[in-house]
C-alpha cells in the first residue's frame, strides 16, 4: 500500500528563505513586535476532559497521513519498527526490495502482536502459536498446518495499512488510502544521510492538545522559560507561518544578531534559530542547533498522551555533520531544561480542567500557530 506524492511544491515556494526570514525577525526586533494572527479563538475546556471528543480526535489521526517514525529509523531492508499509534499497534517495515510498508500488528490466528520495538528480520513470528509472516504481510508458516485444513492463506495475510516515505519520514494513515494530495504541503525535512543518534519515549498526565499547544508559540519564553530559553532568546518574537494544514514557528536566538550586515543571499541561520513545523495532526520537528527531532504526540485516554521523540544529528554550516557529542549536548540542554518545563506546565494546566474554573480557553493574536491547529482539527472532525 505504499504510495508516491507529487512534487508540486518546493520548500521555498511555500515558506520564507533564510534571508527574508532573517529580515524579518530583525524587523521584529528592532519595533519589538512579533507576528500576529487575524482572530482570536475559545477552545471549551471540556474537549480537554471529553471521552467521546477523544475518541473522535483519535479517530481523525488514523484517517490522516500522520508521521509514523523518520525515515533512518528504517535503514536497511528487513528493518522494522513497531509501537502503539492512536490507540492501535501498528509495525512498519521495510521489505526486501526496500518498499516501505505498514501493518496492524496483530497475528490472524489469535491476534497476538508480532512484532515489539525494532530491529532487523528477514520475517516476523507471533510468539503465541508461530504463525510466521514475510515482510510484505503474506502468511508463510503454520505449525501444525494439518489443524487448519481449509484455511485461506491470502486471508490471513497480515492487515496491511497505507504508507508513504517522502522527505524523510515514513508516514502512516490506518484508515483508507493515502490521497497524495493530502500531501502535497509535505516538505523535505530530513537529508538521505542525516543520521538517528537516539529514540525514546515519555509519558505525561496531560491532554495531547496541551502539550502540543506549548509548542507552537513564544508568548511564554519569557515567564516559564526565565532562565532556559529566554537568556538566549526574545520576549514573545517569533515568525509564524501557515502552510496548508501546518505551520511553522521561528523562535530567534540573540546571537542571530551576527547576521545583521550579512547579505541576505548569504545567510545561513544554522544554529541561530530554533524552528518548530506543527505537523497536523499531531507531530512536530523541531529544528535545534546541532539536532533535529521528529515528536509524535500520541493520545493514550483524554489525561494521558506519550511523546515518541526521534532525535537526528543536524549538519553544520560548513556542509559537514556535527558530531554526535555536539548533537548529544544540544540535546540534552533542550531536553532538560524547556521541555521538561513545558511538560510540567502541561500536566498542571491539566489538573485543574476540572474544577470548573475555565469553561473554555482563550488564543490570542501571539497564538497564531495554536489558533490554525485548532481551526484545522474542527474542520477535520466536522469532515
């Protein structure tokens, strides 16, 4: 069910290069504004705290093309990955002629998972009964075939789901076939050669929603980010930008200064800038100095979601790879200190959706980003 999407777009056509993308973030600095959005929008509180709302927020991600892991998490032919994705486990793998390909992970015999985590493997093997199948889902072994004497093995192959590989991640959708219109704001994200240095897993006692909207804006740097981010960076100054479903949130670094008198055909923004590109439905790549991460916001029930972090070693100006010490300290300095209070405020924010307090939530003019998911996700679950 692989699929192949046109390359109708180039990444210049639909965001700011380099240059003008600087431009304005001085322009910004100098007038000590920031980007602002057309409306303002009140999200109720309760589609925080609703099952059935949850339910069909769940139900809009396994009909959407959505971010299943990077491409590099799938090297070789015979690798394969396998986790749980808007409530379903899923395995990707990719084949033996290289063709990436998803299935529900779940044996047709008894439905035990097949798979767990990751690795490499000319087959996969249920360890319930042994029932084997080959990579591209068809049922190759049964022990025992003699008690299943009119079993149909092309009905039993494993439940294959539509994938498609493009610009560096591998992208999942459960339900129906990918359009390739759908994607055809798809950017290239990651190089052929970028390498996976680390996979992990957190889990929060937090809405989705919540953690995701601590992604897409700046007005916070300064109060929860007094002594993280905000010594290296700006006061509510960023650069946002829609493009089909998604977005894009630029969040300058003071040190971008140095590009003040570089022509702007010449400037490179390599470790000047964070970018974070909202991935609707529900992923992000945050561009960071010396590594990228593809993020994953999984729902596990309305007050519980689990981050699927993905974290790629970035190339440096000079057109050479960091090295992965340099990609591993640039880690942990976003992920112990911003993050962790992002997640923290999150998880707070979300205890104290029930007392009542808040019958909805309030996105301003410097919550552009947050203000389009929201549009977005109504428009897709109203579809």
């Amino acid at each position: 069910m692989s699929a192949r999407i046109p390359q109708r777009h180039a990444k210049q056509d639909l965001l700011l290069d380099e240059g003008a993308l600087a431009e304005r973030i001085f322009q910004h600095i100098d007038a000590e504004t920031t980007d602002l959005g057309e409306s303002m929008w009140r999200e109720p509180v309760s589609h925080y705290l609703n099952h059935a709302r949850f339910e069909a927020e769940c139900a809009v991600i396994r009909r959407h093309p959505t971010p299943f892991c990077p491409s590099a998490a799938l090297p070789h032919q015979g690798s394969y990955l396998a986790r749980v994705a808007a409530g379903n486990p899923i395995v990707v793998s990719r084949d033996d002629v290289g063709t990436v390909r998803a299935f529900i992970n779940a044996c047709r015999h008894r439905g035990m998972q097949v798979a767990e985590g990751s690795g490499c493997a000319k087959a996969f093997s249920c360890p319930y009964h042994g029932w084997t199948y080959g990579l591209d889902g068809t049922l190759k072994g049964i022990p025992g075939q003699a008690g299943f004497p009119a079993l149909d093995r092309d009905q039993h192959r494993l439940v294959e789901i539509s994938a498609i590989e493009h610009g560096g991640i591998i992208y999942v959708q459960q339900e129906g076939e990918i359009d390739p219109s759908t994607l055809e704001y798809a950017l290239d994200y990651f190089s052929a050669d970028q390498p996976l240095f680390e996979q992990k897993v957190l889990t929060d006692s937090a809405n989705w929603k919540l953690l995701y909207e601590t992604l897409m804006e700046g007005y916070h740097i300064k109060s929860l980010h007094r002594e993280s981010f905000y010594p290296f960076g700006y006061d509510n100054l960023n650069v946002v930008e829609t493009f089909g479903p998604h977005s894009r949130v630029v969040y300058p670094f003071q040190r971008i200064e140095q590009m003040r008198d570089v022509p702007p055909n010449e400037r490179n923004l390599t470790g000047l800038v964070t970018s974070v590109y909202m991935l609707f439905p529900n992923a992000s790549i945050s561009v960071l100095s010396k590594h990228t991460n593809l993020v994953i916001l999984e729902p596990i029930s309305p007050s519980e979601s689990r981050w699927v972090i993905y974290s790629l070693i970035n190339t440096a100006p000079d057109g050479t790879l960091f090295s992965l010490e340099e990609a591993q300290r640039d880690a942990v300095f976003v992920n112990d200190s911003g993050q962790e209070e992002d997640r923290a405020a999150a998880a707070a924010i979300q205890q104290t959706l029930a007392s009542g307090a808040n019958s909805h939530f309030t996105f301003g003019h410097f919550e552009k980003a947050i203000v389009h998911f929201h549009e977005q996700l109504e428009r897709a679950l109203r579809s």
